[in-house]
C-alpha cells in the first residue's frame, strides 16, 4: 500500500472518528445510552459486594432506561426525517428590508452577489446564453469546492477551448463547481424552454471517460439536484476527444429533480406538498448552476480523477 493511501485510509479513519465523537458531543440520547452502558459495566464490575435481591432489580431498571433511550432515538430520527414530507412555509422569493425611512423587498438571489435585475430574453429566442466563459472581466464561477479530508483537488482555469477543471473526486463528495450567470444577472427562464444544455469533453489521465453531474440553484436560493431516484446523482458521461452537447430535460419532472437538503437553505422555497414536488415558478430564475465531477458507475456519479474542458452552458 503506498504512502498516498495509507494517509487516505488515515484520514478517513479520523473523519469517521470525528463524525462519532460529534454525534456523541450533540445528541442528548446517545450520551444517555453510553452514560447507562458504562454505568452498567461499572455496576457489574461491583456486582460482588451488592447484595444478590439487588442485582435484578438493578438490572432491569438499567435495561428499561437503555430500551426507553433508543425508543425516543427512534422517534426523533423518524420525526426528522419527515420533515422533508412537510410543507415548508411559502415566500415569495424577496426578503423585507426594514430601515428608518422606508421598507423594501430585497430579491434574495441578491444575497448571491447578483444584480437585482434578472436578464429576460427576447420571446422568439428559442436559445438562452447562461455562461460562455469568454468574459474577461466577470468571473464565471461563484465557487469551487473538493473534499478536504484525503488527497483530493480541484483547479480552474481558461483556455483557449474553453473553462478547464482539473479535479479528484470522493466516491461520495464530489469534487464541484457552481457557475455564475452572464454579467452576474440572475436568468429569467421563459417557460418554453426545456433542456439545460452543457457543451463539454473530459477523459481521466489513461484517456478513459468522465462524468458530470448537476445541480441548480433558483432564484429561492434553493438547490436541485438531478437525480434518478431522489439520492444518487445522475451521472451524464462526457465525451473524450471532442466537444459534445450534455441536453438535460429541465421540465417539472419528479422523479428527475430532488432537493439537495446538505445545503442548509430549503426554507428559502415557494413548493407546496410532499416529497419532490414543485410549482412552475421552481426553475423561472436560475442564479447557479453547480457541476459535480466523477466516472461513471451504472446510472449514478462516482470517484473519478482528470480533466474536463466545458465550452459553454446554456438553455433551450
């Protein structure tokens, strides 16, 4: 095993270790469950010098306490995990600014460094440009991001092609980056328009295929991500040597476009129902659109190491 690994298993290890030691740290059940485990140890160390009518009783109290525990750890974890099926409270996509002399509604696609002035395109486009990374001045990307723990990595640059990303990704984090829109204008998408287009080629360092895969960010702040069965990304393989179109249907579809939830801001919606479900007005403002880069492995994204070139992103 080379050094290289040996220090990714190490900082898996430690990652893990870390994620235990947390979960301890922040969860008042799983405290209760070790404090009554070692209590139980210590009590069974002792048990010589208790009296023997004792020793029953005290055991079965401890056990009731560990079983009522992971009862309750049970019902928490379930009356989290259905909250996704909850309707978040609706807004309509602007945040009240309060001052001295007036009151005023902030777009919250502002909060991402955009102008408040959408970019709405003429009716009979049936092409709409969202980034073709050709501008000197404005930068294209909002940000880059690579799983810290390990040996992995993600750089930009432009080239004469085009926008290069040269990255290693986790088998479960992607390496990723989100691009901005033109000349930092949220994007007003008329509802004729269907596909999310991206024009790009990637091969790994022996010349095998890449993949990418997408989120979008709206104009509620919210993150959507492409899926094919509400968890793993689906993955839309790249080809090697020349640039080709990655068409991705973009309509109201279910059972293609879940909420990405890690990103901590899903309470910045406007869908009303249950799991998956959205209204028109989702996809009206676009303000990020994320690329996760990987190989890959039967539908869905995985780890994945090279180099990927992207021409241009735009929507039809």
């Amino acid at each position: 095993m080379s050094d290289n690994e040996q220090q990714t298993q190490q900082s898996e290890r430690n990652q893990l270790i870390s994620i235990i030691l947390n979960a301890f740290k922040d969860d008042g059940h799983l405290r209760f469950i070790a404090l009554v485990v070692g209590i139980t140890v210590v009590f069974t160390g002792a048990s010589p010098i208790i009296p023997d009518k004792l020793i029953l009783p005290i055991f079965i109290l401890l056990g009731v306490c560990v079983l009522a525990a992971i009862v309750f750890k049970i019902v928490d974890v379930v009356a989290r995990g259905s909250e996704k099926f909850l309707p978040p409270p609706e807004l309509s996509g602007t945040i009240q600014i309060k001052s001295r002399d007036n009151e005023r509604a902030i777009p919250i696609y502002t909060f991402y460094g955009l102008s408040k002035h959408p970019f709405s395109p003429p009716q009979a486009n049936n092409r709409v440009d969202y980034q073709d990374f050709k501008d000197d001045l404005d930068s294209p990307i909002q940000s880059i991001w690579a799983e810290p723990f390990g040996d992995y990595y993600i750089n930009t640059c432009k080239t004469i092609e085009g926008f290069q990303v040269d990255f290693k990704s986790h088998r479960l984090h992607y390496s990723n980056i989100t691009v901005r829109p033109l000349h930092g204008q949220p994007l007003e998408l008329p509802r004729r328009i269907t596909q999310l287009v991206i024009k790009a080629k990637g091969q790994t360092k022996d010349g095998k295929p890449l993949a990418l895969g997408v989120r979008i960010v709206n104009g509620y702040y919210q993150h959507w991500k492409n899926s094919y069965d509400g968890t793993l990304t689906l993955a839309r393989e790249l080809p090697v040597d020349d640039f080709g179109e990655i068409a991705i249907p973009i309509q109201r579809d279910v059972d293609t476009w879940t909420m990405f939830r890690a990103d901590g801001n899903i309470y910045y919606d406007s869908y009303r129902g249950d799991r998956g479900r959205f209204r028109d007005d989702v996809f009206k403002y676009i303000i990020g659109i994320t690329l996760e880069f990987g190989e890959k492995e039967g539908r869905h994204l995985f780890a994945g190491e090279g180099t990927v070139i992207i021409s241009e992103i735009f929507f039809r």
